[in-house]
C-alpha cells in the first residue's frame, strides 16, 4: 500500500468517528460567515469590542501544543490563524476537532479575535463544526507539484498551492474586465453567435467535426464568429464584439490550445488604418489599467508600451527578419529553396501565399519583440480583407509583441461578386490538397449582396493577449484547464 493510500484509510477512519459522534461530514447549511479579508479588514475594531465572528474556510496548516492547537485557515481570498483551547472549547469538542480534522478539511469556526505576543492576527473558535472532510492530502507547498503537466492536470491543486497561478487568473479576470469597460466606453455592443455552425468559417483552420441527431447532419465547431458577426453590420448594428470559445483541430504548441478565447470586433465605417490607432490605444488603456503604467515585462526585459508602435509591411519583414529580399519578385521554385534552407518543408505547403506566411510565422515573429504592426499581407492568405492599394496585397494588418500575434486585422471585404471569387479560389486549393481552406459560404454571401458597409474588423486571441501581461511563455499557462492527453 502506498503513502497515499494509508492516508487516504486513516481519513476514511476518521470520517467514520464524524459519524459515530453524529456529526454530518459534509453538512448542508455552513452558516452566517464572514469572508476572512472582511474580518482582516476590521480586525482592530471586532478585538476592542471582543465581537464574536464567523468564518470558513480550508485548513492549510495545523499546529498541536498540548492542550491547544493552532491552526492556518483560507478561504481562497485571504488567511487567518485560528486558535484552539481545550479549556474554551471543552474537552469533548477539542478532542474530536484534535482526533479527526486534518489539513485540507473545510471548517466553521466562530469566535472572538485577539493578537498575539508575536502580532500575528488570530480567532479564538468558541465553536467549531466540519464542513468538507478531506480524503486525500494536499500537496507540500514546495515539493508535492513540480511537475509541469501533473501542475496542469491537477489544476485544482496548482491553484491552491500556488500564489502566483492564482495571481496570472486574477490578471486574467481584470484584463476582459477592462477589455470590456473600454468596448463599452467605445459604444459597442456585446453579441452571441453560434458556437455549432453548419459550416466552419472565417478562419484558415481544421474544425472540429459533430453530428446533430435530431436534425441528422453534420455540425461544426466554429473556428471564428466572423462571417455572422458580419451579418449583423448587414442588419444595421454599428459597433459590435463577441468575447468568447474558437475550436481549432490542429497541433498543440507553446501559443496554440485547440480550444481557445477570442475576440471579434466590427466597427461600420472604420477601416485598417483606423482601427491600428484603436487597437494601439487599447493596448496601452490595458496595461495602465493592469499596471497603473504602460509597461510590461518579457524575460528580463520591459517593453515600454507607450512609445508609438512600429509599422512595417510583411515583404519588409521577411526581409529583415528571414533575408528574403525582393519577396514578390522570387519565384515559386526559388522561394521554395529559401524555405527549405531556413528549415521549413515546402512540399507539404500547398500555395506561394501560404508558404510566405508560414516563413513569417516560423522565422520572422519570433524575432519580433517590441510592438509592431505588420501590414499589406498576400491577399492569397486573406480572402475575407479588402484588396489594398497594392497589387495582390491586403488591406490587413497584425499586430506582434514579444514574438506573439496578438491582433489580426482588416478593413473587411464587403463586395458580394469579390467575395465569391475569394471563396471560388479556395476551392481550387483545396482541390490541390490544402486542408486549411473557407468553404463557399452562400448564406453570408447573400447576406453580403443586401449591402454590408464598409468596415473594420479584428480578432485578439485573449489567452496570447494574457501570456503578453503575465510574462508567460506558454498558453498552457493561462487556460484554466489546458487540452492534455488523457493518460492510458
């Protein structure tokens, strides 16, 4: 039997002592309570007036002394000593509080508060009762959850143990927070779309496939809300964002989780240009709001949000950035050599746009640390963006901190007859074997032919946009409860 299991058989002992004594182990009603930063934060006037209080919370620690017991209590906001005298408590309830409860219980303590002679805040229990007995230990705080994937599997235990996963969720909670105060002070409107959509769309992206039995026809998780999201412009809707989960079926990696948090905005009227002076006033609103100063920390270094973003087109950066000079002016056959000397496999890349971008992603936004916007991208690469004024250019843009994307924008394509070209071309890739294709979407493009105005659109990945305030290098990080293999 393992060290596990012998604690998990004593506890099982003890919870049948509970029972013996008639004492419900996982009562229904906990009482009237206070949170512990409550009692925290008027400590020194329940102490003068010797004020009972309640309180509840987990024991975290517990220390015996004879005829008295100490004992840490956290309620997942704050901590508070508790004290525990066999002379107040009697010695029926202080034997069985000593005799049966462990460190992980859940417990109901009420009393009056006092400091000690070494001015640590504590509760004297008058009474006590269980509320949750634990069956199994927690970890040690410094050796029980080292490891990196247990830490993600067991993330009830990572956040317990650990202030400062706790600490990245709180700046996770405050970011969308703030993302949506400022929406809201920008006079847009929150929205819902459908999650299973009949067909995937307004992304480059393998969906997740599922079957609706009733209607008997398959389902798709979506990979973007945009082609809907697009809709309601066409029903007259100004400003509109949808916070919420994209369903990606590709690999996993340090800034990719299948399932993942997005945000889509439209703006009627705003275009690219536009939109970059908004989405850098967002970023900067954000971090002062975070921080109370427009700066952040990568590695050991602090990028200083408050100077101007950079502005540099995408052949600009792969040249830079990946030496590939005179990008458009390459052939198919020679850009194919300069992929493969920079590592990348060309053959299993099915176009010309693809494979720039795939250089771009692999070569040059890893280099990229201070904020920068990347414009006039492939239109190959963006059949839902407006031509620019370039040939065979977009009139999108990408906005990259710290190697991550963390914005991707367009002024969006509202022509009906352009859009079904854009979408008649992905066809023809897919006939050559690209996977990551738009199907020919003929409800939006309907929709498209009653008049969309023109607009702006863009996409932020929240988990990147976390992982770029938390100094975070893996997305894994950030999500609650990443995408793992089951274990065997």
């Amino acid at each position: 039997m393992s060290p596990i299991d012998d604690i998990r058989k004593n506890r099982l002992e003890k919870l049948n002592i509970l029972k013996s004594k008639n004492i419900e182990p996982y009562p229904v009603k906990t009482g009237k309570i206070s949170s512990l930063a409550e009692v925290l934060g008027k400590f020194k006037t329940l102490e003068k007036k010797k004020a009972k209080t309640a309180i509840a919370g987990r024991i975290i620690a517990k220390r015996e002394h004879g005829s008295s017991i100490f004992a840490d209590i956290y309620d997942g906001e704050a901590k508070l000593q508790a004290y525990f005298k066999k002379d107040s408590l009697g010695n029926e309830s202080f034997d069985a509080f000593q005799e049966t409860i462990d460190i992980g219980d859940f417990v109901y303590l009420k009393g009056r508060v006092f400091t000690t002679k070494k001015g640590e805040k504590t509760l004297e229990a008058g009474e006590w009762k269980i509320l949750s007995k634990s069956l199994l230990p927690l970890p040690e705080k410094w050796h029980g959850l080292q490891d990196i994937e247990e830490r993600f599997r067991k993330r009830h235990l990572d956040l317990l143990m650990n202030e400062n996963v706790r600490e990245v969720f709180s700046i996770r909670h405050k970011l969308i927070k703030f993302l949506r105060d400022f929406l809201d002070k920008e006079n847009f409107i929150e929205v819902e779309t459908p999650i299973l959509q009949s067909q995937a769309g307004g992304a480059l992206a393998k969906p997740f496939v599922s079957h609706h039995n009733a209607l008997n026809i398959d389902l798709y998780l979506r990979i973007a809300p945009e082609l809907y999201l697009k809709r309601l412009l066409v029903a007259g809707y100004k400003k509109i964002y949808e916070i919420g989960r994209n369903f990606r079926n590709e690999g996993i990696d340090a800034t990719h989780n299948p399932e993942f948090t997005m945000l889509e905005l439209y703006e009627a009227y705003a275009n690219a240009d536009s939109h970059i002076e908004f989405v850098e006033k967002m970023i900067k609103h954000l971090a002062k709001n975070l921080f109370g100063k427009p700066l952040i920390q990568y590695k050991d270094q602090t990028i200083d949000l408050s100077k101007k973003f950079k502005k540099i087109t995408f052949d600009e950066a792969l040249s830079r950035y990946a030496l590939i000079r005179d990008f458009e002016k390459l052939s198919d056959k020679e850009l194919a050599l300069k992929a493969k000397q920079l590592g990348l496999e060309p053959e299993k890349i099915a176009y010309r746009g693809k494979l720039a971008d795939e250089i771009f992603k692999k070569i040059c936004r890893p280099k990229m640390i201070e904020p920068t916007f990347i414009v006039n991208h492939p239109q190959e690469i963006s059949p839902l963006a407006k031509p620019s004024s370039i040939e065979g250019k977009a009139d999108r843009y990408q906005l990259i901190i710290r190697g991550l994307e963390i914005v991707n924008g367009f002024s969006e394509l509202n022509d009906p007859l352009k859009q079904r070209d854009f979408f008649e071309n992905q066809q023809k890739l897919k006939a050559k074997g690209e996977e990551e294709i738009m199907p020919l979407d003929e409800e939006f493009l309907e929709a498209l032919e009653y008049g969309m105005p023109p607009a702006g659109g863009l996409g932020i990945g929240i988990d990147r946009l976390i992982m770029l305030f938390t100094n975070t290098t893996n997305i894994k990080e950030v999500i609650l409860f990443p995408t793992l293999k089951p274990r065997e």
